[in-house]
C-alpha cells in the first residue's frame, strides 16, 4: 500500500524516558512495550512482501489496579499517534452467556482512528480554510452593509450603449471601488468591529441516524453513512442567525471539512488502525475461570473463546470498510487477585507471549508520583488554584507525609494505588478549594504539620469504618 504511517523513529530507550515523564517505575513494562513499539518501525523498513510473516507480540500486564497499567498504554498509543481504545473484557460477559458482539472492539478502534486521521487532515488544511471562510464573511458582511446604503440616483442609471455586455451593467470602476470596500471592512473585521453583527448562515446538517441493529451478539448502533446513501435521510441545509464572531469558528470548520475527502480518509484510517492499532484489554483477569465449571465460569470462558479470533488475525466488518486484525497489538492486563494467568485457556495464553509483572508501589514510589512527573498532582492543584489567583506551595516534608497517609489508607482499606493520592489530595486542599475564591491569604505553604492536622482526621475515619459492618 501507498500510504504512509507515522510511526517515529525512536529508540526503545528513547520511548522509555517518554514514559517516564508520565509514570513512575514500573521499569520492566516501559521496557516491553517500548520493544514492541520499536518492533513495529522495523516492520515497516521491510520489503512489503515480508512484512506480513511478522505479528505482533502480544503483552500480558499483570499487577495490581492503581500502579500505572492503562496510562503506560495510553501514553505509548499517543507517543505512536497510533489509533488506541480502552476495552474492559468483563463487558462482554454481561448479558447472557457471551454479552455484546466481541467484534464491537474492533469497530470502535476503526471509529477511533476515522477521528484521529480527520483531525490530523483538518489541522493541515487549517490555515487555508481560514482565508476562505475570511472571505465568505466578508462577502456577508459588504451583502448586510450594501442593504443598509440607500440607493444612490446615479446608481439607478440605465448602462449607457459603450458599457461592454460582459460586465452586465456594471463599469470597471464599480470593481475597483467594490474591491476597495472589500479592503476597508477586511481591515475592520480583522480589529473586531463587526463582531457583534449577525449573518445569516446555511449550514449542512446531518441527519445521520442511528438504527439499532440485532447482531448475533447484542444489541450494535449502526450509523447509516448518509453521503453514499441518497435516500430517505438527505443532509439538509438549515439557515442559522449567527453573529461574526460565531461565524469565525463556524466557517472554518466548514470550509476545512469540505477541502478533505471523505472517503480517503476512511481508506488511511482503516489502514492506520490494521498496521498501527493497540488495544488495551482491561480486567482480563476476570474472564479467566477455572475449567469444567457451570454458569457464570461458562460464559467466560466463552469470552475467552471469542476474542481468539480476533487476537490471532481475522477480518472484522465496520462501517468504514473490512478492517483486518492481524497486526492490531493487544495490550492485555488484569489483577490477577483471585485467578492466575495460567487459570487463561493455553490458546489465548499462547497469544499473549510476553509477560510483565508490575510492582505495587511504595511509599516512595506515591513521594516521586506527587511531584516528578510532567501532570504531577501537586502541579495539577497549583494550576487550577492560580485560576482564582491562590498559589500554593509543599514543604519536602508535606510530600512525604501525602505520601505515608495515602499508603496507610491503601494498607488499612482496599489497596487502589496511585488513585488513593487523588483522595487524599481533595480531603487535604477541599477547604482552600471551597474558599479560594473568597480567601484573603492568597499564599498558602503546606508544611508536614499542617498536613498531619489535617489529615490524621481521615486516617482515623477510615479506621473506624473498617469495624463498621
């Protein structure tokens, strides 16, 4: 195929210090998937014909909830400007003996990368069609303020016999002074004076609706793609009364959707998310039963059953085209509490051949997560309170008692990770949050004390629940 992929040229060392901006250890899983990242740029220098023998090696992540799994997917399908979705294997159990159409993953991921490809084409054809959509404007606007000149006597003149028949009544000097208008409002729309006046507008609306489908798995939404079915749900054109400034935004959205082609687009995406795709399967743990069981193990296992298709290489319909999943990477990950990744059956297993265990994290671990990384929570707050012009700074100390007091909620309740900080940063700040806008202190420094006072209450609370029943 003719197309090319983005796929960046980085080293798997390169991929790891990305990561590393973002999450905190977990060493071992960096390293797996920025080799399977790395993996796929070299598939692509292959000659064409070679490249098929080559799939994918899957990757089991297994580790406790809370430790970094879902982000280091995220951030490696981002650092790849690869099509990526997010899909919890559980959801497939839900109705029945197999829940909704396992298929459905695949058609999501097709849907996901139609919204990648468009925006990164709408973004390239940006600067252009902000001139056109400049100049429809003010086309609109010299229409509005020619209606409010009255009309001019020596505009009412029949054309004399020299004027040529081309012009249609019109002399040459009416084009010069009309392009002179056209200059002086271009001037004054770019200062903002006419923001406030109101166009009328026609905008194509889609009716583009939605039909659900039985499918053999459930119940599927099956958008009916209107641009090749010229029937019964024609996109109309509806007037809308909007001011300038609207029309800005409006106009150049416009413009832009109508200088890229549709179809192509869906061709890249398709191929886009067979070549470059990751999925991230979610809580896998929890379809893995022991054999032989009845009920509910039943249906998991027939979830098991169904996704090895898929993960082995099959051709899924969506609306966009036959998406093929060969070389789609599966990102599977799952607790393992309860069952081990052995309790899998041995196919699906076979299809998931690296396997990565994720530590827990340490105290020290929640100390670093406070401040290193690029959206640290510290920052996060600090960020959001400057906003009603509150700066608030932590102590060394301060950071290392968050960090005790998050670990001791983990240890005492349910352990959910690194999301406990987030906890304990909202009972820690919600007072300076509730208040910010009214405070007169508009520095406020956390030191370790002040934290202990304001969280000992919590750690307390939560010990006292824990007898409650």
């Amino acid at each position: 195929m003719g197309m090319t992929l983005p796929i960046e040229e980085l080293t798997p060392r390169q991929i790891v210090a990305e990561l590393d901006q973002y999450i905190v250890g977990q060493a071992q899983a960096k390293r797996a998937v920025a080799v399977a990242l790395r993996n796929r740029f070299r598939r692509q220098q292959l000659p064409v014909n070679e490249r098929d023998d080559i799939l994918p090696k899957n990757i089991l992540m297994v580790g406790p909830t809370g430790v970094g799994k879902t982000e280091i997917a995220r951030r490696l399908a981002q650092l790849a400007r690869a099509p990526f979705i997010k899909v919890e294997a559980t959801k497939f159990t839900e109705v029945g003996y197999v829940g909704r159409d396992v298929e459905s993953m695949i058609r999501d991921l097709a849907a996901s990368a139609v919204r990648l490809v468009e925006k990164e084409k709408m973004e390239a054809v940006w600067p252009e069609a902000q001139r056109r959509a400049t100049e429809r404007i003010i086309d609109m606007i010299d229409d509005e303020l020619l209606k409010e000149i009255p009309a001019e006597e020596d505009d009412m003149e029949l054309p004399s016999e020299e004027v040529n028949p081309f012009y249609g009544g019109f002399r040459p000097e009416d084009l010069e002074k009309r392009a002179a208008r056209r200059a002086k409002i271009a001037s004054e729309f770019e200062a903002g004076l006419h923001d406030a006046m109101i166009l009328e507008i026609y905008v194509e609306e889609s009716s583009n609706p939605f039909l659900q489908v039985f499918t053999p798995g459930g119940m599927e939404e099956m958008g009916i793609d209107t641009n090749q079915l010229a029937g019964p749900f024609p996109n109309k054109h509806v007037a809308r009364k909007i001011t300038v400034e609207e029309a800005k935004e409006s106009l150049v959205d416009d413009e832009a959707r109508k200088m890229i082609d549709k179809s192509a687009i869906q061709r890249e995406a398709i191929h886009r998310a067979e070549q470059t795709g990751i999925i991230f399967l979610d809580e896998i743990d929890k379809v893995a039963g022991k054999s032989g069981g009845s009920g509910p193990d039943v249906s998991r296992e027939g979830v098991q059953r169904d996704l090895l298709p898929i993960i082995e290489g099959s051709t899924v319909a969506t609306k966009f085209g036959p998406c093929r999943t060969d070389h789609i990477l599966f990102i599977a990950a799952g607790a393992f509490h309860i069952s081990k990744p052995s309790d899998l059956i041995p196919e699906l297993q076979g299809r998931l051949p690296i396997r990565v265990q994720l530590d827990s994290l340490s105290e020290n671990d929640f100390r670093r997560i406070l401040f290193e990384p690029r959206n640290a929570l510290t920052r996060q707050y600090q960020m959001l309170l400057e906003t009603d012009g509150v700066a608030i700074s932590f102590s060394e100390d301060a950071i290392d008692e968050i960090a005790k007091y998050a670990m001791q909620v983990n240890e005492k309740m349910q352990n959910i990770g690194a999301r406990r900080l987030h906890t304990i940063m909202e009972r820690l700040l919600e007072d300076v949050l509730f208040e910010a806008p009214e405070i007169e202190t508009k520095k406020i420094h956390y030191t370790g004390e002040r934290v202990k006072e304001k969280l000992d209450k919590v750690v307390r609370e939560t010990s006292i629940e824990s007898f409650a029943l």
